[in-house]
C-alpha cells in the first residue's frame, strides 16, 4: 500500500505553491524517493494494541487539517487529525503527522498547501465527520478561506495556522509533514477539544 501510495503521488508532479522568497529554501511537499515498507526487523517489539492502549494516556489536542481543491478536483481536501503539534520559531514551523496510506494526504501533497484548525470543546461532532472516509466531509461545513493559501478555515474554531508545506519526512508508517506558518488568528479564550484514551473530553482549570 505504501509503495502504490509513493507512485501516486510521484504522479502527480509537484505541488503548485507560490515561488519561495529570495533566501528561503525551496518547498518539499512529496515523500523522499526511498520510501518504503517497514521490515519485520524494524518493528517495535510491541503489539499495537500495547503501543496504542499506553500513547493513549497521553492526552492532546485534536484538529482538522484542510487544504483547498487541486485542478480537476471538486472540493476541498481535510482530516481529522490528533498528532499535530508546534515546531520552530524562527522560522515559525508547525508539523503534523499522517498515515502512508491516507487518501486525503496525496490532495494535500498536490496542493502544497494546508490550513490546521484547531477544535474547540463543542466540535467533537465536527471532528468525526472528518475521520471518515468515503463521505463527504465538508457537507454542511461553513468555512471560507484562509488569508494566503485559500485552504479552508473552520467556522467558530479557537484558532488556525495558515501554511505552506515546507518538508515532508518518513517515520515508519506514517509521514511527518512540517509547514511553514504564513497567517494564524485566535478567537479568544474558547475552551478546547481533548483527546484521551479513544475518548473526547473538555479542560477544566
């Protein structure tokens, strides 16, 4: 799966972006050409149910990533997505992570661009109906686009980063995306939406 994922998206060409700025370095929206299947060898000797049932006591935040319609596609492109987290300063980088085998991911890739917004404590709902497939997810969805990289910007969420893709990396069977943030805004003091052991929950002070 992971191979015909990597043809796909070599397929597709490079994402279509704006020209970087004199002194940055060039974008890098596509997966390194040696990437490939996990060996047996290199499995962590651990099952997945252990591997899930302990990262589980680690609570987080929860997002969805979205990016806007590439040539010949109908709509938007978006997922649910709880491994996102911040990454540099300067410059100011963001990263998420995404499964090889996502169906969302090679419409990001293409666009070379995504907007990760952040979900508040009433939005659980909103959240499942992007971590399914074969739906369409934006039904319904009020959203207008983000400032610089016309990606969709949830209505009523905290916040969003507006980005760039800036490099994408392996890491066993998942992809670790890093974007360069271009525009983000805050609404306030909204409460916001946790995760933890396969569950949903609010933060109390």
């Amino acid at each position: 799966m992971a191979a015909t994922v990597v043809r796909y998206l070599r397929s597709a060409g490079s994402p279509t972006s704006a020209p970087p700025e004199p002194g940055t370095e060039p974008l890098d929206a596509l997966p390194r050409p040696h990437l490939r299947a996990v060996g047996e060898d290199e499995r962590a000797p651990v099952s997945p149910a252990e591997f899930r049932s302990v990262l589980g006591n680690f609570a987080s935040g929860v997002t969805v990533v979205t990016a806007p319609p590439g040539a010949g596609e109908e709509g938007p492109a978006g997922f649910a997505c709880q491994s996102f987290a911040a990454l540099s300063l300067d410059p100011p980088l963001v990263t998420f992570m995404v499964a090889r085998t996502s169906t969302t991911w090679p419409r990001i890739a293409r666009a070379g661009v995504f907007c990760v917004n952040i979900l508040g404590a009433g939005q659980g709902e909103l959240c499942r109906s992007f971590a399914v497939s074969g739906a369409d997810k934006f039904a319904g969805v009020v959203h207008d686009p983000a400032p610089v990289t016309g990606s969709p910007r949830l209505d009523a969420v905290p916040a969003w980063i507006d980005c760039r893709i800036h490099a994408v990396h392996t890491g066993g069977d998942h992809l670790i995306v890093v974007g360069r943030v271009e525009a983000m805004g805050a609404a306030g003091e909204g409460a916001p939406l946790l995760f933890h052991k396969g569950r949903f929950g609010h933060f109390t002070p």
